[in-house]
C-alpha cells in the first residue's frame, strides 16, 4: 500500500491542520512583545557595544544563576562555533594534539579544533546518537587532549560513561550543548559537567538571539584566556583579565555579543523553562503512546525526564520501511523526517561534512562508514516538536500514528 493511498482509504487526513513546516526553531517561535520591547530599549539608548551597555553582562549573569551552580563564570559571544573554537584555543593545543568528537555533530566543532592547531578523531555513536564510550576509550592515545562531549538532539549524552574516558587519559571534558540548552542529567543541568562547556543561542535553537552564544567555566586561567582571545582590544576592555594572561596561541579576535543579542537572551531565558514545560509535556504524551508498540524501538536516553523535548526520535525494522513511515505520516499531516536523508542532506553527520573538511586540508584515518553506519540510523525517523500544538494537535497526531503503525 502506498502512503499517499493511506490517509485515502482511512478516511480523512489524521491532521485537520497538517504541518506545513519543519519545525526546528522553537525559541523564535516565541519571539514576542517582551523581545521587541527589550531590543528597543537597546535602540533607544543607541548602545549597541558591550562594553558601554549592561545587558550582555547582565545576560551572562542570569544565565549563571539558571544554571544553578556555584563558581562558573560565562562569557556571552557571537555563536556557538566562537564558543568551541575559544574552548580548544583555551587548552593551547598543539600541531597533532587530538580532541575525540562524535561523529553525530555540527562541522563546525571539527573546524574549530582545527583551527585552534589540533586534530579531530570521531567516534562512534549509538541509537542514543551520543559517543560510545567504550570505543572512544579504545581511541585514546598519547596525543589525545580532550574529550568533547555533544549532547545531540535535546538530551544529554552519556556523561558519565566519558568522565571516565577522560579520567584515563588525564586530558579536559568540554560539553557541547548548543542542541540541548536546559536538558539535565539526574536533576544537574548538562553544561555544567565539564570543564569547559558551549551553547548556541543561533536561530535554531531553542533559545535564540538569532546568533550567538556562550562558553562557561570554573577554571579562571581558562577564563582570562577565552576572554583575552575573544576580544582583539581585551587589553584595553578587560585589562586586568588581559595582564593575567602570558602567552597564547591562538591570537585574539572580535568574538563579542552585541547588546542586541543580549537583550534578546535575557527576554528569552525569562520565559525559558516554560517553554521547555510545554516541550515535555507534548514529547512526553507522544512518547508514551509509543512505548511498547510492536515494531518500533524509542529513542534511549541517559535521563529520560530530563531531556528538553524537542525532538521524537524512533526506529523501525529497516531502511525501507523507515522511509515508508515517514511518507505516510506525511500523507496524514505530520511533519516527521528520515533520521539520516539521503547522502548530501545531512547536516549533521560527519561523513556529509567531508567535503568541508576536505577543503582545509583534513584527511580520515578510519574506515568512516562503518563508524557512522553501526547502529543503523537510516532506520531512524525524527519528529520535531511544535510547543504551539494544541490537545487537538497531539490527539491528531496519536491517531495518526496509530493509523500507520497498525499496518506495520
């Protein structure tokens, strides 16, 4: 049976109301009054510089205490790629110095430990889409410095299990948490683990300032590094952060958070948690109607609770009828996804990000497919979550899941 036939001989579309877009871009969704408001504010006073206003630091403050944790210290900057590329640049890495990454992540955390002097090795993911750390300790050599640990698609990775990856080689855990701002791990929030961590505030995240983002840690060495080289007139903006800081490798440059963008994060953070609130509750109505279902297997997660719900994530039997799911689901109304598209669409895969990395100069030691294709995500199917559904929307989109995956 064809999908386009089903939502014919079922009757009706399960959605009244189909999906007309992919949703990935919830924080802008929200951008309201109290965004224009604040950004006027900003426009009014004709303060668009940090270091002459108050609401970056004021933002990098709030976000601290939301956080919830004692002794960080945050610095607001102008994406979340600026936030890793400080981070390695921080650990003053050397020509052959390797950082282990996963090979599900964004190009742009291979770039930046490139472009900070060191080596990128991926390893492995499993269905949960975070590094195995089993075969990331196998990976672990006398070069290696750093672990970077991305928590992917709103929930946290297997911390623990790359803690002690990193105890065994004595190197730095950075978390990368641009896709998963507010997502915990047993009631701590994810970021606040490692010894360096990153956000991303850009558009598609869940909390946005359109760009920008933030790169927190405990150790003030690091700090007065990452704020030196962050700013290219550190020595006059900062000066006593800059006289603390002899020598680095990387030279400094205009990272910076404007105003505007601070305005935006701190509007946004205050209604924050409500929004992941709304988040939750509809991926965890959507969940547990999948739970137990013949056929399909969820999505595993390190804290189920604590995930942001952003995104449903499931597996069927195999390649084909993966792809037959996602066309009838479209059929019905519901904007679900392959979880791994045809080659080329990927944008969050390394072996779609080789061309990129070709460019510069970077070449693989490792066999890539089977590192990418051992747990079988091309089985996988993605639904991201609308927090502007209503009852109505998430009765519709049950109904619409049960209509197909009763044919299954």
């Amino acid at each position: 049976m064809s999908p386009q036939k089903l939502a014919i001989e079922g009757g009706p579309s399960a959605r009244s109301r189909p999906d007309r877009e992919r949703v990935m871009r919830v924080g802008a969704l929200q951008i309201g009054e109290a965004e224009q408001c604040a950004v006027e504010q900003v426009l009014r006073h004709q303060v668009l510089y940090r270091y002459h206003g108050n609401t970056v630091a004021e933002f990098e403050s709030r976000f601290t205490e939301w956080l919830g944790v004692q002794d960080v210290q945050c610095l607001a900057v102008n994406s979340g790629s600026s936030a890793l590329l400080l981070s390695f640049a921080a650990l003053d890495l050397h020509p052959g110095d390797e950082v282990l990454l996963p090979t599900v992540d964004f190009v742009s955390a291979a770039t930046a430990i490139i472009a900070a002097g060191g080596l990128p090795r991926f390893v492995p993911v499993d269905r949960s889409l975070g590094m195995i750390p089993e075969v990331a300790e196998t990976m672990v050599t006398k070069r290696t410095r750093a672990l970077l640990a991305v928590h992917p698609y709103g929930s946290s990775c297997n911390l623990p299990g790359l803690q002690v990856v990193v105890e065994s080689f004595g190197g730095t855990l950075i978390e990368d948490v641009a896709q998963a701002c507010g997502a915990k791990l047993h009631g701590r929030h994810v970021g606040t683990f490692g010894r360096i961590s990153c956000f991303s505030f850009q558009y598609f995240k869940p909390l946005t300032t359109g760009e920008g983002g933030m790169v927190i840690t405990s150790d003030g060495n690091l700090f007065d590094r990452m704020s030196f080289m962050h700013d290219a007139a550190a020595t006059w903006t900062m000066p006593e952060r800059a006289a603390r800081v002899e020598h680095v490798r990387f030279p400094p440059l205009n990272l910076r958070m404007s105003e505007l963008e601070g305005a935006l994060g701190l509007s946004q953070l205050a209604k924050y948690d409500d929004m992941l609130a709304r988040l939750r509750a509809i991926k965890s109505a959507l969940r547990n109607h999948l739970s137990g279902r013949a056929g399909i297997t969820l999505r595993p997660h390190a804290d189920v609770d604590g995930e942001i719900g952003s995104t449903l994530i499931f597996y069927v039997k195999d390649a084909e009828v993966a792809r037959w799911v996602v066309a009838a689901l479209q059929a019905e109304g519901v904007n679900a996804a392959l979880l791994r598209g045809d080659p080329g669409t990927n944008r969050h895969y390394v072996v779609d990000c080789l061309p990129i990395l070709r460019k510069i100069g970077y070449r693989l030691s490792i066999d890539m497919p089977p590192v990418v294709d051992s747990c079988q995500l091309e089985h996988g199917i993605i639904f991201p979550i609308d927090m502007r559904y209503s009852q109505e929307d998430v009765e519709e989109t049950l109904w619409a899941f049960d209509k197909i995956f009763s044919r299954l």
